[in-house]
C-alpha cells in the first residue's frame, strides 16, 4: 500500500459537481492498493498514518499525532499512486490491485482508522471521477509505502 499524506487546513472531494465529503484541519490522505497487499500492509499503515508526529504543538515543532490532535481524516482511493513510470513515457497500473482485491482493503483500512481514531473518517468514491480540493497547510506531504517501510 502507498500513501500520499498532505497535512490540511481542509480539503474536500466533489463528484459531478456535488460535495461528497469535506474536512477541516487533519489529513487528507490518497490511497493506492497493490495487487499483493495483505491486512498486514493495512494495519502497519494505519498504525503509521494515526501516529506520525506532523501537527505542531505550542512552540511550533511537529510533535502531534493525528490521533493526539483530533483532526479529520479524509481517504481517497488512488490507483495511479501504484503507477511505475519506469519504461517509456506511458506509466503502466498492473501492480494496482483490481477491484475484487482493493475495495475490501479501502473499506477494511477506513474502518480501522475509525476504529483507531474514535471518530467517522470521511472518504472518496472508490472508483469515481473525483475532483479533490485541499489547503495545504505548511507545506506538509508525506509519501509511506507499506512495502518500504521507511
């Protein structure tokens, strides 16, 4: 699993023109799925996402968590995240994980960072033509890949 963590002052997913979720100061998070991810890429993710120290405290230092901070969570899946650009000019998908495999781990990873965190985790359309408008507040953007580890 790979993520993309953009720290935000909000942000919001539109689908044909309607707001399908909105968030104030949190996460917005896009989410890419491999074809052989397990609950174990998930759980070790979650684990991560909630915990990274990103929110500043009282002297302006990143030390506060997610799940320390009571911010908002919004997940959109994101296949082209699993994109390897590697040959040519025309990024090849077949590492993203097909329906049948991504849809169970996107709703079993928002169901645990609900879980984690106390609180309904807003979400995109999985599979949907989204338009996804975010205040990057910092900058902060943070790419983990359950793979890597890092």
């Amino acid at each position: 699993m790979r993520a993309v963590i953009q720290r935000v002052s909000n942000a919001k997913v539109s689908i044909n023109g309607i707001e399908e979720s909105i968030i104030d100061r949190g996460l917005l998070l896009f989410l890419g799925i491999e074809v052989d991810d397990t609950k174990e890429d998930l759980k070790w993710l979650v684990n991560k996402i909630i915990n990274l120290r990103i929110f500043n405290d009282s002297n302006g230092v990143m030390n506060i968590s997610l799940l320390d901070s009571k911010g908002e969570l919004l997940v959109v899946s994101q296949f082209t995240l699993i994109a390897s650009s590697r040959k040519g000019n025309r990024p090849s998908y077949v590492r993203a994980a097909k329906h049948d495999i991504a849809i169970p781990l996107y709703e079993s990873f928002i169901k645990l960072c609900e879980e984690k965190l106390l609180k309904k985790v807003k979400r995109g359309v999985f599979g949907a033509d989204m338009k996804v408008e975010l205040s990057n507040d910092g900058p902060v953007t943070l790419i983990i890949d359950s793979k890597i580890k890092e």
